[in-house]
C-alpha cells in the first residue's frame, strides 16, 4: 500500500479544517444562552431598547427568574414545561424565603450616602449643595410641550421637608416640582391643599408621583400615615374636578399669635352659645321629650341615603356558565367549579384593595384561588366586574432575581409588554406606552369568616391585556395581573388571567 506524502500545504488544511470544528461547537454553545424555562420576550419593535439611562457602575440584572424574562423571539418560548405548584406548604416555606431576598434587593437598590437636609425657598446664594436626586427616566405619558408649568416663586414656602423624600425623589413630576408636591402633602391641614390633590387626580404627573410616594411609604411609616390622611380628606371632597386648579402658596405664615383676634372670637362664641341655648328651649322645650319625638320608628330616614351591602362573606354567586364554557378555547381562564353546573357559588373571603384614587372589591372562591373583582362608582354602584383565576406564582431566590421582577429599568413588572411561558403576548393596560412605568402599588386587606384579623398585603402590580379575536358574547379581551406581593414575612410574585363578566349577571344585593 503505497502512503501518499504530506505536504506543508495539506498539513495546513488538516490544521484549519481541525481548528474550525472545534470552535463551532463551542460557539454554538455559548450563543443558546440560559434556558428561558419558556418565558421570553417577543420579537417585536420593543425588544429593541433605547439605550438605557441606568448608570453604567451598575451591572445588568439576570434576564430570567422562576422561567420568566424580558420578551425575545417567541420561537425560544416553546416546548417548555410549567413548573409544578406545590402544596400549601411549600408555597409558605418558598415565600418565607423571599422576604429576605427582597429585603436584600431593596437595600442594593437604596442611594448610597446620607440624605442631605433641604429647605423649600433656599436663597440661591446659599453654599449648602442641593438634596442628591436618583437617575429618572422620562415619562411618555406626561407629555411636554401642552402643559403650562403652573408652579411660581408664590408656592414655594420655607418649610423644612424629610430630606429622605426628596432625596429618593424624581425632581419633577410633569408640571409640578417635587419640592411643591412633597409639601402640598406635609401641610395637608392648610386650605386649599387636599383640594389641589383632588382636582388633579387623574393627572399623569399626579399619578407618577402618587407611585412614587406609595413605593417609598413601604419603609417609611410617616409617610404612610400621610398618604392615608390624603386618602382620608380625598375622600371627603366631591364635585366635578378642575383640571386647571393652581397650585396653592406654600409660604409660612406669620408666628406671632393673634391674642386680640381670639379673645374676640371666644367672646363672640360666648354669646352665641347663650342665643342657641334660649332658642332651643323656647322651640323643642324639655330634651326628654324631644328624644321621644326623635325615637326612630324602624325605618330609614328620608333623608338618609340608602347604600347598599353588596358585599359579605359568606353570598353566594349564582354565576352564568355559558362565558366560561365559550372563553375556555380562547383564554387560559379556568372557569369556578359551580360554574360548570347550575349550582351557586359561594365567597369564602372579601379583599378590599385600595390603589391611587382607585379602590377594588375581590370576592375570592374556590379556596382563595380565583375572585371576582367588583369596582363601584361615584353612588356606590358596581360598574366594572373581572373574574381573575390563578396562572402562576414565582419566589425569586435572591435579590437579583427580584431584580428581574422590579428593577427601576428593566423590571418585568411595569415593562411594555408581557409574555407568558406558552409565548402568549400581552400589552400593558395600565398606562400604554413603549418604556417601563414603576408598578401601581396597591394594599389589599382582607376579612375571613371565623374574624381571623390578616395582616395586610402590599402589591407592587401592572396590569396586561390582549385581544381573545373572539366573537360576542365569547369574552373579548384576556388580562393578565402581575403583581409582586409582601405579607408579613412572605413575599412572592402572583400571576392571574381574567375576563370581563356583566355585572347584571352576578344578581348583587
């Protein structure tokens, strides 16, 4: 057998040929990336970002956590698997052991530095630096050039503000500085005030805000106290809303204490008092007589308006079947167990879950894993109902796992789209655009039936929507709630798919 010579020149090719086989696998390998256990993001205009405005000492956060990413091609979102649910057990064990991970992202996530002391109206000669300010992105949905800026030298004040809510604040909020808004809210009992939160409570600047104090208010219970007292006196406001309502003066008034105008106001008192008393003797005579005259008879007043209790633990909902059955091949809503039948459907617990100018009532059933989601108007009259069954639950790990979730940036929770494990898109409902928005923060409270009192739930929550392509009166629309929950010493991120449902329908009174 004759053995043909190598040649320098085959020796080359034989090097080369050896050389380029072994890095393709290698390659190969390194371009498939971590496994998206079958959540990713689509392949759409927004997967490619504007560049970021996060500070570049800042690493990127890892793209996925319990199987869930920002959206890519949805060819990389098929053929997985959903993980298994768990017992109850293993949820409690896996949500005790969040907190600390949460815990954990929110203090990597906190500016660095002591907050420095800031006074409204500070002379502009002054030498003391200005409050440190976090990196912000800007907000397509407040718009630019159609708002007057109606803020002045007249509301500015020289009260002193927490340094810490102004320091881990964005500098504006629309048409409005922080500096105005934060002390609108520490001076509340000033007129004019609450009415100034009123009537721009549907403004995007105001809702951005509201956002961002609601997400500070979860370390900080003095903020929390002022949030509720602004809930409390909105709630004590009626009539239309003027969206052109100025911005009140925040300037101090005077400190000297007018004796001469109280002692005239208490002698004035004095005699009205006196007046009052003789008019009502002289008309309704002795009081225990008038008290029989008063005694209720057993019906309501004409005068008392009539609200009624549409909500109670223990109703039942006697629920049409026919939309769950019609919706079962367009949407991943898992219909009630009495819904497949004639049967009713009992509550089993009551939420009511307060938002941004915005309160919700849930009616939970089949052991806590669905509810209604009933919403009232100006009357006390339900106008929106959603049914909203479970779809998923992920207990981030660690804090760069939460990151995932609720980063500032690139956080799942508030990002333009959503896509599910089965590659299922679903756009943002919740203030559309084409950047991330921070997640409504929400708080849930909830009654049982024994009167067990239960702590209650803080939710960081965006929620998603997309078009079923179904035909009346098959639902429309599927939602998606996403939402990053703390309760006690559990956290976990809670995923619910849902429908429309006519409000006539569930037979309230």
């Amino acid at each position: 057998m004759t053995m043909h010579r190598l040649t320098p020149t085959l020796v080359l090719i034989l090097i080369l040929e050896v050389t380029i086989g072994l890095l393709n696998p290698v390659d190969a390998w390194a371009k498939k990336g971590p496994s998206s256990s079958g959540y990713s993001h689509p392949s759409s205009r927004l997967s490619q970002r504007t560049p970021s405005t996060r500070p570049s000492a800042t690493s990127r956060t890892p793209s996925v956590s319990g199987g869930y990413s920002r959206p890519t091609p949805v060819s990389t979102a098929t053929g997985a698997n959903p993980a298994p649910r768990g017992s109850a057990v293993d949820q409690a064990l896996s949500r005790q052991g969040s907190q600390p991970a949460l815990d954990d992202f929110r203090h990597r996530s906190e500016p660095k530095g002591p907050a420095i002391e800031t006074i409204w109206n500070r002379p502009s000669t002054s030498t003391t630096p200005s409050a440190p300010r976090r990196p912000s992105t800007h907000d397509p949905i407040l718009g630019s050039a159609s708002w007057s800026r109606r803020t002045s030298s007249a509301s500015e004040a020289r009260h002193p503000v927490p340094a810490n809510w102004l320091a881990n604040s964005s500098p504006h909020f629309g048409p409005w500085s922080a500096v105005l808004l934060w002390g609108l809210l520490e001076t509340l009992s000033q007129p004019g005030h609450a009415e100034f939160f009123y009537h721009h409570a549907q403004d995007p600047g105001y809702l951005q805000w509201r956002a961002e104090a609601e997400r500070l208010a979860l370390d900080d219970p003095e903020l929390a106290h002022r949030l509720d007292e602004l809930d409390n006196r909105l709630d004590d406001i009626s009539g239309p809303r003027d969206p052109n309502y100025p911005a009140p003066s925040l300037e101090s008034t005077s400190t000297e204490f007018p004796f001469g105008a109280l002692l005239t106001a208490l002698f004035l008192l004095l005699i009205a008092a006196v007046l009052v008393i003789l008019l009502w003797r002289r008309f309704f005579g002795d009081v225990a007589l008038r008290r029989s005259v008063l005694k209720p008879t057993g019906r309501r007043g004409a005068q008392a308006a009539y609200r009624p209790d549409w909500f109670r633990i223990g109703m039942t909902l006697p629920v049409d079947p026919s939309l769950f059955i019609l919706s079962e091949s367009f949407t991943k809503v898992r219909a009630p167990q009495a819904a497949s039948g004639s049967g009713l459907i009992s509550v089993e617990r009551l939420g009511e879950v307060r938002g941004p100018s915005v309160t919700w009532y849930r009616l939970y059933i089949s052991g806590g894993a669905a509810f209604f989601q009933v919403h009232l108007d100006g009357k006390g009259q339900p106008d929106e109902c959603r049914y909203f069954s479970w779809l998923d639950e992920v207990t981030p790990a660690n804090a760069d796992e939460w990151a995932v979730w609720l980063d500032r940036f690139e956080g799942l929770i508030g990002w333009p789209e959503f896509q599910t494990k089965d590659g299922q898109l679903y756009r943002r409902l919740w203030s559309p655009g084409e950047t991330r928005l921070e997640p409504y923060v929400l708080r849930e409270t909830l009654d049982t039936t024994d009167g067990t009192e239960i702590e209650p739930c803080r939710q960081q929550a965006m929620l998603y929507a997309r078009a079923t392509g179904a035909q009346p009166p098959a639902p429309m629309t599927e939602y998606l709630l996403v939402a990053a929950n703390e309760q006690g010493d559990a956290a976990w991120v809670s995923l619910h798919v849902g429908i429309d449902i006519p409000v006539a329908g569930l037979n309230l009174s």
